[in-house]
C-alpha cells in the first residue's frame, strides 16, 4: 500500500489497523451438531468524528453523516488515526492539529508533511526529519529520523538514520538504537512470540518487541509459535526448534523440515528425501522416523503415512505417540484443515483434511477430527476448509464453478458454501469462491473473486450476510461497534482506499457515498437521504474527467512502506 508523505486534496490516506481513517479520491452420517457459543450482543456504535472527503473538498462527519465540519472550509485534507476527538488538517501544505467536533485548530504547526503509523500516532516532516506526534498533538518522538512507517500489521514502527533502522513500539517509545541493516516479520509479530528478526552486519539478530531485548542468534527467521515453540531457519541450512525466547531448544540439531508443534510434538525430516518422525519440545526424538507423511498431533494421536518397503508411499491413518497406528492406513491425503484465499493450507489445531482419490486428478475431501480420534466429516466434498470446529467451507462435488481473473490469466473455481457439524448447509454455494474466519472468528469474511476488483462479503457465523459484495475491503472494530466499506484502486505499492461507507455491526448502513451517472459523489445518509451535495449537478465531471477518474491532480511524493516479507 502506498503511503503519502504529502497528502493533497484529491490523495488518499492510507489504511492504517482497525482504527484507520479515510481521504480524498476523485470518482466513482453425520455427527450431532456442536454447540454454538451464544454471540455476545452488538455493542452500540460510538460516537465518531470521521473524514471524508467528496467532489475534491473534505469535511468531518459523525456516525450518522451529520456534518460537524462542513465541505466548505479551507483545508486541503483531512485525516485521523483514530475516529474520535482530534483530527490532522491540512492547509496550505501544513499540516493542523483540528478538534474535531467544530473544527478548531489545536496546533498549527505539526509539519510539512504526515504519514500514518500505528493507532493514534501520526509520523510528521519538519525541516526534513521526520518525528513521531499523537492525536493530542504531544510529540512523542521529536524530527530526528531519515523515515518512519510502521510494520503492515500496525504493531510497532521501523525509523531509518543513516541507512540503518530502529524500532519502536506501537505507542511510540525507543526501543533500540538505529543498529540494524534490515528487519523482517513475515505477517505479524505476535505469530512469532513478538520477536522481530533482524540483520546487523554479518550477524543475525532477534528484538523482543515487549522487552526491547536485543541478542544475537545463529538463525535468520522465524516460523509461527505454538505451544511455547517454534522453528527457526537459515536458508540452505535448514531448521532448528527454539522457545518464546528465541533460545535454541535441546542439542541445536538442525532438520531440513520442522512440521507444525502441537500437543508436545513436532514432525521432522532429518533431510527432505528422508522418512519423518517427531520429536518432543525438548529436541529429543519421541517417534522414530519410520514414515512418508507425518501431520500435526493431536490430543487422541496424528495422522501419518505409511512408507513401504520400496520407499513408496501409502496411506495415511492415525497413530498414537508411540508410533502404533490407531486408525489403520486408509487415505490418500492428509493436510491442514484450513484453507486460504488462495487455496493453501493452514493449521486447524485438532483438525485435518483428509482425502480419498476417485481418478487420476480427482479426489474427495473430509474433516478427521485428531483431539476425538475420529471422522467428523466422511470425504464427499471437491473442497473443504474448516473454520474452527463448528463450521465448513465446502465445494460440493459437481457444483457450479466461476471464472476468475488472477495475475493476468482466467482460471475456472468451484464456488464455496458454509455448512456446520450436522451437515446443514447455511450458506448454499453461489458467488463466493473463499470464505475466511475473521476478527477473532466471530465474522466470517467471504470473497467473490481473486483479482483487484474483487468484493468482500462479511458473514455472521450462521450464514447470513451482514455486509453485501459492494466493497474491495471491509474493517470491523468490534470494540467500537462499526464496520468500515472502501474501494480499493491499484495495485501493490500504488493501492490506495477510499472510505465508502459506515454500518454498525448488524450490518445496517449509517452512510454511504455514492457516484451519480455523471460522475458527481455524493453523501448519503443511512436511509439514503443526500447530505452533500443535495444537487450533484455542479459537482459533475466532463468525459474526459471521468475516463481519468481516480487520478490525482497532484502527484503526491511516496514514503516508502516497511516490507514485512521481504528484506531490504
């Protein structure tokens, strides 16, 4: 996503976590069913003091579109880290400290330039150095870095002096020097035990996000933490197990294949063409290995692959921790239980997917349920992914199927549905071809493709639709009762969103902008009354104006983001 060091009045501001604010853009036989947790209650909305920005002028509104800062006002833009209390304005290329329930300026002197960083703290530009300033103005950190952006996953904040990078933490605070050529998290910190690997000449480094501790390590990365464990790597030179603290676990040996730790064990590959066992979180070896396949344990056992004589393979069954088979060998697959967007696997703890081959190409997939010992779902399904252990995303065999565009070329999918334990279909399939846990698994996020214009859905847990396929991108903040609905335009880097809409976490709307036929934006209030403009007719574009929509007068000057994925 790009972030804007200078932020003008047809650019976006980018999303930043949960509490993210918008800018300005121009245009348009079956087990019995589990029991279900009751959902807790919806809390009210609070009160918010959002920007928005329409037609090239910006205002303020609260949750219900009311105006507490009209469009007709002199500012350039306006944004916010946070939807209540103050707010960032920018006039003549400086940047305001505003209140947000009239306007009033605060502080007129934040900087040049703002960048968004983690919730409730903006990065600021005076004299050419960036400095770190919260919602109420109080610098945090005073314009002393080369460049400041936070983490993608919002928890803490990368600066640069020199060339070399520092951290901070999500509120701010120091916590090493500038020492380091490189940092990397693959996706977010708390995966890892909230140790964030990075590189220090030819050493390799790993910082405690919640102690500030720094120390040296024979590792270069980390995998996820489970059970108090974790992998950790060096290209070419495979894997070692380590605790929460980064500290190598038992005799260091290295594997070139770690599996995933769960219930004491962790499967391991001394080389990749060899048999797998499991050794305990000690680093000793508790199962010899002796198989082709090995998958996570559970609390009755873990599925495993028979190796025959000749070195083949067989088939997967369940064997207890002595290595002794509990469910005899009887099919062709066995993988995590989840599914991604993409179609990869990720862990279910206590579930696997299963599989029986029915053709050269084809097969039918379940659900083995590792803590019971048991078949929870008997393999029928062209697909299936398990969303915790209440419900299913399924692909039924011979079902319909969509096109889809991704990176460049078309592809045919089976559309998905959601199904629980009992076998009841609450979702039949239809349009979407994923459907994700979300937010702590109480939404269920759904998609209709795999290309930039594909929309979200968002799903309560039985089904039923809260939020229709109108946005590329939905945020709930659950704590604070709403749902946000942008347009996403762009791709990578050059992506930007643009707040669309507002519901509470029923999914009822409380705003939304829409694009009348000649290209004028306009605000609409929960029951689509027009707020602003009441008549668009001013606010229309010319063709030409219309075929450039989306792009900004003026060209803003990019901050580079930080790459959690990739050193640089």
């Amino acid at each position: 996503m790009q972030r804007l060091s200078r932020i003008g009045r047809n650019t976006l501001a980018v999303s930043v976590s949960t509490l993210l604010l918008s800018a300005c853009n121009q245009g348009d036989d079956a087990p019995k069913p589990a029991a279900v947790a009751p959902q807790p209650a919806a809390p009210s909305m609070a009160a918010l003091s959002i920007p928005l920005c329409l037609n090239g002028q910006c205002a303020v509104i609260d949750q219900d579109a009311k105006l507490l800062v009209p469009f007709d006002n002199d500012y350039d833009n306006i944004v916010a880290s946070a939807y209540q209390g103050t707010l960032m304005a920018a006039r003549e290329e400086r940047w305001n400290l505003i209140q947000a329930k009239d306007g009033k300026v605060l502080r007129d002197d934040i900087g040049e330039a703002l960048s968004l960083l983690t919730p409730n703290l903006y990065g600021f530009v005076r004299d050419g150095k960036y400095g770190v300033v919260d919602g109420q103005g109080k610098e945090v950190q005073a314009p002393r870095f080369d460049d400041i952006y936070p983490n993608s996953a919002n928890e803490f904040i990368i600066y640069e002096i020199d060339g070399k990078r520092g951290i901070l933490d999500a509120k701010g605070k120091q916590l090493t020097e500038a020492l380091y050529d490189t940092t990397l998290v693959n996706g977010s910190v708390a995966e890892h035990g909230g140790l964030i690997s990075a590189e220090r000449g030819e050493e390799n480094w790993i910082i405690n996000l919640a102690t500030g501790e720094q120390k040296a390590v024979a590792y270069e990365s980390l995998g996820d933490l489970h059970d108090g464990v974790m992998s950790a790597s060096v290209i070419g030179k495979g894997s070692q197990l380590v605790d929460a603290k980064g500290d190598v676990v038992g005799d260091g040996k290295s594997y070139d294949y770690l599996g995933t730790p769960a219930n004491g064990l962790v499967a391991f590959r001394e080389k990749y063409d060899s048999p797998c066992g499991y050794l305990d979180y000690q680093g000793k070896v508790a199962i010899a290995a002796q198989f082709a396949g090995c998958g996570a344990f559970g609390k009755q056992g873990g599925l495993a692959q028979q190796r025959m004589e000749d070195g083949s393979s067989g088939k997967y069954g369940l064997i207890d921790r002595s290595g002794a088979w509990k469910v005899q060998p009887q099919y062709d697959s066995a993988d995590s239980a989840g599914l991604t967007a993409l179609g990869y696997t990720v862990d279910v703890p206590g579930l696997a997917a299963v599989g029986v081959s029915t053709g050269l190409f084809s097969a039918d997939f379940g659900i083995f349920n590792l803590d019971e010992g048991s078949e929870w779902v008997k393999p029928g399904y062209a697909q299936i992914g398990a969303l915790g252990n209440d419900l299913f995303v399924v692909a039924k065999k011979g079902g319909p199927q969509k096109t889809v565009s991704f990176m460049g070329s078309e592809s045919q999918v089976p559309v998905v549905g959601l199904m629980d334990r009992s076998g009841k279909m609450l979702l039949e399939p239809d349009e979407l071809i994923s459907i994700q846990s979300a937010y702590d698994g109480r939404f269920l996020e759904g998609l209709d493709g795999m290309d930039n214009a594909a929309h979200t859905v968002l799903l309560d847990r039985q089904g039923r639709t809260l939020v229709p396929a109108l946005w590329q991108k939905l945020e709930v903040n659950p704590q604070q009762g709403y749902i946000l609905g942008y347009e996403v335009s762009g791709t990578g880097d050059e992506a930007t969103e643009t707040l669309r809409a507002l519901y509470d976490l029923n999914g009822k709307p409380r705003f939304t902008v829409a694009t009348t036929d000649c290209g004028a934006e306009q605000l609409l209030d929960g029951n689509g009354k027009a707020i602003w403009p009441q008549d668009p007719t001013p606010y229309c574009q010319s063709d030409d104006e219309q075929d450039d929509e989306g792009e900004p007068e003026q060209e803003p000057a990019p901050v580079e983001e930080s790459e959690e994925t990739s050193e640089s």
